[in-house]
C-alpha cells in the first residue's frame, strides 16, 4: 500500500500542513519537527520530490560545494551542513572541485540546473573575483573562503589572528628563524599569511612566507628542498592540516628530529596530529560550528531575502603539543 502524507499527519497527530513545513523549510517547533520525522520513519513514508519541484520552482536542496574533499576539514564542514539540512528535511548535493575554477563554473551551472533551494559555497581565489556578476536566482553562502564584502552572507575563521597566534607561541618558545608554507589558491592562504607576516615583523623576527598548492604532495615538495637547504628555518608554520602532513613527511625523509631540529605548528585538529610523537601544535577550527552557521544564514536569508548580508567570522583554539617545545638556548 502507497503512505502518503495524510498517513503521515495521522500518524504525528497534526495537520497535512503542518507535515509540509516540517518537512520542508516551513515554520515548525523543534518538537514538531521531531514528531513528523518519527512519523515518517514509522510510516515509510518517501515524499514525491518531482511534484514538489514542479510546485514550488525549487527542490528542497541544498547545493555543497567544496575545494577538496580529502581535506579533513571539508569532510567535517560536509557532515555539519548534511546533519542540518537533514534536521530540515532537505538533501545534500555534494561536489567537489580540487580548487579547479572550471570544475566550479561546472558545478554551479549544475545547481542552478537542478534549482537547488540554496548553496554553500568553498571558492577559488580565481572564481571570487567573477562571483559579482554571476546571476544566481538562489541565495548562496560561502564558507572558510571570504568574497566580496557586502554581497554574500559568510562564515570564516579570523585566519590572521589565529596566524598570528602561532607565531607568536613559536616566539616565545624560542624560536627566531620561522618560516610559513601557505595554500596559494584561496583567500584563505592569503590571510593566513597576512597575519603570519605581520606577526613576525611585531617581533622584529627573521622569516619567509612560501606559497604552495594546498596538498600535501606540493607541501612535502617544497618542505624537502626548504629543510636540505643552508638557510633551514628554525620552525614551520603550515597552513593546513594537509601542508602539514606533507612538512612532516619531509622532515622525516631528511631525518630531522621534532621538535629538536624543527618545530612544526599549523591549522586542523585532525586526530593524527595528537597520535604523533611528539604531538603537534595547530589550531583547532570550529568545524562543526562552521557548517551549522552556514546553513543557519542560509535559512534567514530563505525567510528574509532582503535583509542585509552577515558575516561570521569565528576564532580559533591554539592546542600547543611537543611538535613547538622550548628551544634549546
């Protein structure tokens, strides 16, 4: 036998209408909420997604486009926005773009075919620059990547302030030749920098910045022929926590000791980075938060598409581990 939503509403105990909103995007309690969901579960009940598209001009889904997929962080931020979206009774697309521009311009046109009901968004640096003019008819949110101010709501980290804060744990540590390896393809590598280089002039300390692509294959690259070199910095500062796999790849390969013979710190509280001896020093990103406000400023901007854009930048949490331990002399 075919359940359809009046069964549902039977079953919860409250209106056809009230099965609607709850399943949708609709005004509802979170009890509400909680005892259509029962019902449907209870009831087997699978909602006739084409017909709603046709009725309402829009799918129910939302659009999740990140830059890298293998990057710890993006997999917890996909988790968040899936865990929301499903509380919503909405569907997740998922595409991953390897920090490609011409894989995101394909991933766009591919939400604004499937009229998704919104999209979360992770942009090049290239493709922040066309975003002004790209004529999307769905409210988009980015997230990790700042865009144009004022045109879409975002959720950051505050990258040079938690940048800063590494080279500033690091210099009192005693550490005075300090060197950073910084994704080149997002806003997110460039402030990560801004803050590191600024940090390291308000100490009046020695250092270079070194751009790479954000993988750990370019990093471990780049870490090899900066350690084998005479000018070997005392320390690394590492961007993300794939950089940093690949800086601790590197100072293996060279047989370096941690931190004795360089000090590692960088970005994502990844559960390996606290396995290793010694443990690293990064800075733990709200990761979960991140996709929650997401989808939360992507609702608001669902109810009220008028209002003006948000911002939500977050802070960090510097986890200090044996990787920056006290110089010697």
């Amino acid at each position: 036998m075919t359940v359809n939503i009046k069964d549902v509403a039977r079953a919860a105990g409250v209106s056809i209408s009230t099965v609607s909103r709850a399943l949708g995007k609709g005004p509802v309690s979170a009890e509400v909420r909680e005892q259509v969901q029962a019902a449907v579960k209870a009831t087997g009940y699978r909602p006739n997604l084409s017909a709603r598209r046709l009725r309402s001009q829009h799918t129910l889904t939302v659009g999740l486009i990140v830059a890298d997929i293998r990057n710890p962080f993006f997999t917890a931020v996909s988790r968040a926005v899936e865990d929301a979206a499903y509380q919503a009774g909405m569907r997740v697309i998922l595409c991953n773009t390897d920090e490609d521009p011409a894989r995101e311009a394909l991933y766009v046109r591919l939400m604004q075919e499937e009229r998704v009901t919104g999209l979360i968004f992770a942009p090049t640096r290239a493709t922040i620059g066309q975003l002004r003019a790209a004529p999307f008819d769905f409210p988009v949110v980015l997230i990790d990547r700042a865009g144009p101010d004022g045109q879409f709501d975002t959720v950051v980290l505050d990258n040079r302030a938690a940048s800063a804060a590494l080279v500033e744990h690091l210099a009192v540590q005693g550490y005075r030749r300090i060197g950073g390896l910084f994704g080149g393809t997002s806003t997110t590598g460039l402030e990560r920098e801004a803050g590191f280089s600024a940090a390291m002039a308000a100490h009046g300390l020695a250092g270079e910045s070194r751009f790479v692509a954000p993988n750990a294959a370019a990093a471990e690259a780049e870490a090899m022929a900066w350690l084998a070199s005479p000018a070997r910095p005392e320390a690394l500062v590492l961007s993300n926590g794939l950089l940093l796999t690949g800086a601790v790849k590197a100072a293996r390969a060279h047989g370096l000791r941690i931190p004795e013979d360089i000090g590692l710190a960088g970005f994502d509280n990844e559960t390996w980075t606290g396995l290793v001896q010694p443990g690293l020093t990064v800075i733990e990103q709200p990761v979960e938060t991140i996709g929650r406000e997401a989808m939360a400023l992507l609702f608001q901007r669902l109810k009220t598409p008028q209002a003006p854009t948000r911002k939500v930048v977050l802070s960090g949490t510097c986890l200090v581990r044996g990787s920056t331990a006290a110089r010697a002399g």
